[in-house]
C-alpha cells in the first residue's frame, strides 16, 4: 500500500462518529500514522459527500477494511461483504474483456 494512502485515511477518520473511531484498536491507528508519507497533505473537504472527495483506492480499500472490522454492525457487514464480491466479479469481468 502507498504511503499517502494512510495519510487519506487518517484525514478520513477525523470526521466520523468519535464513538466508531474509538472502536477501532490503538494499534491500528499508530499504523497508519507510522507509514504515512509525512510530505503528503490530504484534505477532506466535510462540505462534499464522501462519494465526492478525491480518496485514492487504496485509502478507500483500507478505510473499507477498517470499517468493515471493527465499527460495521452485521447488517453494514452483510451489504460490504455483497458489494466487494460484485466488485470483485466485475474486476473479473474486465480482467477477460
């Protein structure tokens, strides 16, 4: 993974819920801020939907990750678990075409 993409994450997770960013371990956290690129600024523009911000695939992949682990609820973690597996065969699909 690309170190600016922990750097988007980082940014990320200054705007969710305080209640779901406490549920993710310490340890992750200090991950992320140990590979980061400490050249690289990333700004989340709160004013913008998540689906508009300009977050790299990776840093999506991994904030999907985290999500998934330690915030989502077993109904969120049913429809990640769907959408990863459409995206995956879709992936699949281009990968032959």
């Amino acid at each position: 993974m690309g170190k600016k993409a922990y750097n988007e994450v980082l940014e990320i997770l200054k705007y969710i819920p305080v209640k779901h960013y406490l549920k993710i371990p310490r340890e992750k956290i200090s991950e992320l801020m140990l590979e980061k690129d400490e050249e690289y600024e990333f700004h989340y523009d709160n004013s913008k939907k998540f689906s508009e911000q300009n977050i790299s695939k990776e840093a999506l992949e991994i904030f999907t990750k985290l999500y998934y682990e330690y915030i989502a609820d077993d109904i969120e973690k049913k429809g990640i678990a769907e959408m990863l597996d459409i995206n995956e065969k879709l992936s699949e699909i281009e990968e032959r075409n």
